[in-house]
C-alpha cells in the first residue's frame, strides 16, 4: 500500500510540492544522519532528539522526497534506491552551502560561544592537547572543547556529519579524499623499565624482550602502538606476554618500578613517565619499529569556516611548541 501511495507521489511535480515550503537546512543534515545511522532512535540519540519528533521528521522527509528513503528488513532498516541516489546529492548541496556561508561569516574568539569537538587517544591528549586548550582559553574564554576518545572505524563519518571536528591520529597512509589533513608532529617507540631489572639495565635485547613480561594499556580496543609492537614481533614467529592491561598510562611508574615489566610507548609520553622515577630508565626497543606521525584529520565541509581554521592554526601552533622527539 505504501509502495503505492509514493509511486502516485512521485508522478507530481516536484516544485508543486507544498513540503518544499518547509524544508531548512537542518532537515536535509537530519536526513543524512538517518540514512547514516538507519535507525528512527539511534538517529534521535545522536541528535538529542526525543524518538517521536524523529519518526515526525522521518515521514516530513519521506512526504518531500515522495519515497519511503528507509524500509524494514530482516536486518533491520535499509536504504530505498531512491534514497542511494539523493544521499550524495544533499551532502554535496549541504557542502556547498557551508562553503558559502563561510564565506560571509566573520568569527572573533574574544566573544565566540563555538564548541569544538576532538577525537584523542590518551596518549595525544596527555602530550598536545594542554598546550591547544591553553591557547583557547587565553585567547576565546567563551570557547567550549569537548575531548572524546576516537571511535575506530567510524572516524570518517563522525568528521563528515560534523559530530566530530577535529581527529588527532597516527597517520598511516592517505586520508579519504573529503578529508584534509596536517602532519602536527613526530614521536618514536621506546621501552620503559626498571634500571635494576636484571642488575645492569640498559636496552634489552630481543631475546630478553620477547621473554619479558609486558605492560599495555588497553581501552575499548587496542592502541595503535600496540598494533605496530604486535605487527613487528610477529616477524619473530611469535607474540608477547602482556602479563598486565592498565586503563591508562598514568599508572605505570608505580607498576614498573621495582619489577621486571616492560612497557613500550612513545617517547613524548615515556619522558614524563621516568620524570618522577628515578629507577626508571627508557631504552631503545629491539625491534623495527614505524615512526609516529601524528596528524589532525577535518572534512572538506570544515576546511574554510573561519572558525574552524582559527582552531587549527591553534592545534598546529601547539604542536610546534614540542619540539624534535
């Protein structure tokens, strides 16, 4: 029956139609998170919106474009063709309009009320991100941050919906091309132990690290750093024994001094681990190991916004305050 009633629809002409009097900007982003999410209430979740006035939006849009965009499945809800073809439509469109309001948009920091969402790992936040909220607080008092843990595998879509302004990543290969990016700065790997471990200290070698017991910390899903250490041991036919899993690395000088744990992380991060440790020492890891690049990742929609481009030049003048690993 409702395959029927939009089929009629559609045979309109579609600027007779009265729902054209209506439609704002906000709708078409509604519609692209709908069609993103495929869910009536993860979409209202998302957008702080209670699930009926979603489902009110839902049949607005279904009524505008003469097509049901979502129908049920087995596996929940899918996309019509009709939906498929308008989707890269109204993102290109809603680009285009962003563009050109930039254009026309002046921002002053002193008296912005902006909010500015950050995707980090910990380790990015504990080393870049006081030097960028410094900035913001010196320079737009009335400037909200939001720091976020990343959220791997839909990093692309966070950026692209505008839930997310700005990642902060290891760079490992080109961004997606409705990405930019910048290289903020490099980090190396290196080992942290306790000097007194086998009474000599020094770096081990890698018999003696493939035979240690390991430190790593682990959040909703492994490190990045963790992932290169694993890729690279695995040239050795083996894996290594992770004896601990700490929440963060804010623990590991009380963990490591005075056993034999090893914990391998990037240099930024292990310098202020031994800084209060004196029995602490960090090492080269007996391994080849890629170098860090950590880059800021925003979409294309975000490049020229005034306001946007001003917290930028902040995160990168941040990052040029660390110096050389």
């Amino acid at each position: 029956m409702m395959n029927n009633r939009y089929s009629v629809l559609r045979t309109r002409n579609f600027m007779d139609n009265p729902a054209l009097e209506n439609v704002d900007v906000r709708l078409l982003r509604i519609l692209l998170v709908l069609l993103s999410e495929r869910s009536v209430s993860r979409s209202a979740q998302k957008l702080d919106m209670s699930q009926p006035a979603m489902s009110h939006v839902l049949n607005r849009l279904r009524r505008l474009f003469a097509d049901p965009l979502l129908t049920r499945s087995r596996n929940g809800m899918i996309h019509t063709q009709r939906a498929k073809e308008i989707e890269p439509m109204v993102r290109d469109l809603l680009d285009r309009f962003d563009r050109l309001m930039a254009h026309e948009e002046k921002f002053d920091p002193a008296t912005s009320r902006r909010r500015f969402v950050v995707t980090s790992a910990p380790y990015t936040e504990h080393v870049l991100l006081p030097g960028l909220v410094r900035r913001v607080r010196e320079h737009a008092p009335g400037v909200r941050m939001e720091l976020k843990p990343p959220h791997y595998g839909h990093a692309h879509e966070q950026l692209e919906s505008g839930e997310v302004d700005l990642r902060l990543a290891w760079g490992q290969g080109p961004p997606p091309l409705s990405l930019r990016s910048v290289l903020l700065f490099h980090d190396r790997i290196v080992c942290v132990s306790d000097k007194r471990r086998n009474g000599k200290g020094g770096p081990l070698s890698i018999a003696e690290y493939l035979a240690a017991s390991h430190i790593r910390a682990q959040g909703a899903e492994r490190t990045t750093t963790g992932k290169a250490v694993d890729s690279a041991v695995a040239q050795y036919g083996t894996t290594l024994s992770i004896a601990l899993l700490v929440q963060d690395y804010l623990s590991v000088p009380r963990m490591v001094e005075g056993t034999d744990f090893v914990v391998t992380i990037p240099q930024r991060l292990a310098r202020d681990v031994v800084a209060h440790a004196s029995h602490l020492e960090i090492t080269e890891p007996p391994l080849r190991l890629p170098r860090v690049r950590m880059m800021g990742y925003w979409h294309e929609r975000s490049h020229t916004d005034p306001a946007h481009r001003w917290f930028r030049s902040l995160a990168i003048a941040a990052s040029r305050d660390l110096g050389p690993a």
